[in-house]
C-alpha cells in the first residue's frame, strides 16, 4: 500500500513505494474511472477548477506509469460544471454517477448541498475541497446519507478567527509593530466572505481590546471600481486590512489601485484569492509585499518543493497554490483506499477506508473529524504541525508566493510592503 503515516517522506521514496505497490500483472479488468467535475467556463472558478484537475492528471499519470491500482488503470471522466446554479451541480454530479465512476474528485461547488444531494444516493466516495461550513452541518444532520461524501479541508470560518491569530503572532514575533490595535474588513455578501467576516469579529472581539474591529466595508461582485473602497480603507487607517473577497482577477484590480495611494503602514490581507494563477499574472507586480492565505495549501517541504518543480515541468506558467496539490493528493488517498480494500465497486468499505485514513500529502497531513467528515486545521484545531493541514499564510515577494507562517512551514520571513 502506499505509505499512509504521518511522516514526510522523500519523492524519491514515494516513487519506490509506488512501484512495490502497483507492479501488479494486470489483467483484463476495467479501467476505474475517476469522475472530476470541473467549470471551463463563467466569471469565478475556473482557474481553481483548472488547477485541480492539472492535479488530478498528474497523479492519475505516475499511478498508471507505476502499474496503476491492483493492476488496474486508473480513467479521468472530467464533466463540465454550472457551480453557480443547483441545477448545473445535479447535473454534472449526475453525470458522473451514471456514468461508472468509483470516486467523485471536486474542486469546490458554490452551492454545496445540490450537489451534495445528487451524490448521496450513490454511495460513490466524494472528496472535495469546498472550503465550507453548510458541508460540516449537512454531514452533522444526517451521518448516514452524507457518509462517503468528504470534504478535504476545513470550513471557511477559520479563514477569519486565523487571521486574527496570524496578527497577533506576527506581533508577539517582533516581525511586526502595528500603529494601532484596528482591523478594517471589506466584505463580499456571498455565504462563504460573510461567514469570514462573523468568525473574524468574533475572534477580535475575543482578544479584549489588542484588536477591534473598527470599520466594516461591503462590496458587491463585480466591483466595477475599487476607489471607493480605498479612500474608506484611508479614512479609517487601520493597521491590519482584510480584503474578504475571494475573486483573483478583481483581487488584481484592488491591488493596481492600492498602490497608487496605499494606506501608510498598513498590512494588506487579500483573503485566499491570489492563491490563483491569474492574480500575479493580472496585478503585474502591484500586489508586492500583499499577504494572502489558505486553510489548504502547497507547502514547500521537501515533498512540496518536488510536486511544485514536477508541476511546473509539466505545466508552464504560473502555478495555483491551493488546489494542484488538493487535486493530485485526492487520486493518492483514493489510491490507497482501494488497495486497501481490494475492490473499487464496495463503495461503503471504500468509504470506511477513507475515514479510517491517515495520510501525509503535498497539501499537509489528512485524517477526519468523525464529527465533520472535514478535515483538521492546524495551529487552528491542533498544536501539531503534522496532524492537519496548515493554515498558510504567503506573501508576494519579489512577483512569487512565500510562507512566512505558520513558523514550521515559513520559507522567509515577513518582509515590509514597499508602500511602508
């Protein structure tokens, strides 16, 4: 089986036990088909969805390279996705259910429980990265329906009670001495940046006065025009701003209209959008020094700093930081559970498999909460830098991402934006 313990291991070593492990004569059996439902089209993301299934292709590549699975190749069914609608989610989870697949691989849906809903009935193991607290509440409403449905990391509301952490251990670090005790949040109204917005008033509201919330900032997708929104950001002169707005390409947009007139020493937090290619590709190196972060990342260990070099060798360009690796370590976690079980087509014992699982990938150390069927968030949930998945925070240094934090993950340290 592949090696499923919760020690970072080598590529080099990973490629050794692959080859033990699927160097099984082949017989004549069926391909096993990994659904992926994936937008190639519409106004948000695309760029996540293309990442993941880059992901997904080139781990399904080294599997099959490797032998495959029990002698048996592994098979990409790939849908396109309508996520902005319920009827767009039941159709394309739809599609891969009655279409012979023996695991569903997702990205993330912005209506979850749809397609939810369209894969329960099936039983198919279904992992996903939705990033999403109405997951965790449909799994703790009914166990049994949504047992083999997984979400890969945690809810959203840690982006906001982390950030809030992320500023004070900056802080007690010495890496930085705010000018004052402020947070200034400009919130998108979709579920997702609202449930940030609540969980980072609630986190600020529990430090008794190190830091407040002072001004609260709503926008509106598209924003047509970021003005507006800086000269708020100016009036209120808080040190630590919060941009809970997950769009990459509107992200970019704010950052060429910041850096004309910045707010003086002020610490930007885009939240989690530039962790997308387009971002750094758009802003054209207006979002230097900007801080961004993610609850699911690339790390850049030794296995990370492999994947990004093999990721990169084989696609050019600019590359995602959240959900490349999500991708490629749902087809190895899917890989062992069948090796485990020794068939496919026993979607519970499959299912059982998975939650039983405790595995170390390129995105951090995966083992779910029975309570969630979610993952665990680290140092949000646990104290142990290998028993969950990192809360990432990077900075754009030098036009590139860089961990500056969690300290057991940090590449550099912080570095003062050029606007300071």
């Amino acid at each position: 089986m592949f090696d499923q313990t919760r020690r970072s291991f080598s590529m080099a070593a990973l490629g050794l036990a692959l080859s033990a492990s699927f160097a099984v004569p082949a017989s004549a059996a069926d391909n096993i088909v990994i659904g992926v439902p994936a937008a190639q089209s519409g106004p948000v993301g695309v760029a996540d969805h293309q990442d993941w299934t880059n992901g997904v292709m080139l781990a399904i590549e080294e599997i099959n390279a490797a032998g495959g699975v029990m002698g048996r190749q592994l098979e990409s069914k790939i849908v396109d996705l309508d996520m902005l609608t319920p009827e767009g989610n039941v159709a394309g989870i739809q599609a891969l259910t009655e279409g012979g697949s023996h695991a569903i691989l997702s990205a993330f849906t912005i209506i979850p429980q749809p397609a939810m809903d369209a894969a329960a009935p099936s039983g198919i193991p279904y992992l996903h990265g939705n990033t999403s607290s109405v997951n965790d509440n449909l799994f703790k409403g009914d166990p049994q329906k949504y047992r083999n449905i997984f979400q890969l990391d945690v809810p959203e509301v840690w982006y906001g009670s982390g950030f809030v952490k992320f500023l004070q251990d900056m802080t007690e670090s010495g890496q930085w001495e705010p000018k004052n005790n402020k947070i200034h949040i400009v919130q998108g109204q979709i579920s997702y940046t609202q449930l940030i917005s609540q969980a980072t008033q609630a986190a600020a509201a529990a430090t008794n006065g190190e830091w407040e919330i002072a001004q609260i900032t709503d926008i509106q997708f598209p924003v047509q025009d970021w003005a507006p929104v800086i000269r708020a950001l100016q009036d209120t002169d808080a040190a630590a701003i919060m941009i809970d707005h997950w769009v990459a390409a509107e992200l970019a947009a704010f950052a060429q209209q910041y850096v004309y007139d910045p707010v003086p020493g002020a610490l930007v937090y885009l939240q989690y959008g530039p962790s997308q290619p387009e971002f750094l590709d758009l802003a054209q190196g207006a979002g230097e020094g900007m801080v961004w972060g993610t609850v699911y990342g690339v790390y850049a260990d030794e296995m990370g700093t492999a994947f990004r070099e093999k990721y990169r060798a084989k696609y050019p360009g600019t590359m995602g930081m959240v959900y490349t690796g999500g991708g490629y370590d749902a087809v190895y976690m899917m890989a062992n559970a069948w090796e485990q079980v020794g068939n496919p087509d026993d979607f519970d014992a499959v299912g059982d498999a998975i939650r039983a699982m405790e595995y170390r990938g390129i995105n951090g150390f995966y083992k779910f909460n029975p309570e969630t069927n979610s993952g665990i968030s680290y140092p949000n949930m646990t104290d142990d830098p290998e028993a969950g998945q990192a809360h990432l925070f990077f900075q754009v240094q030098d036009d590139e991402h860089r961990i500056i934090a969690p300290t057991p993950f940090a590449e550099v340290p912080f570095v003062a934006p050029p606007w300071w």
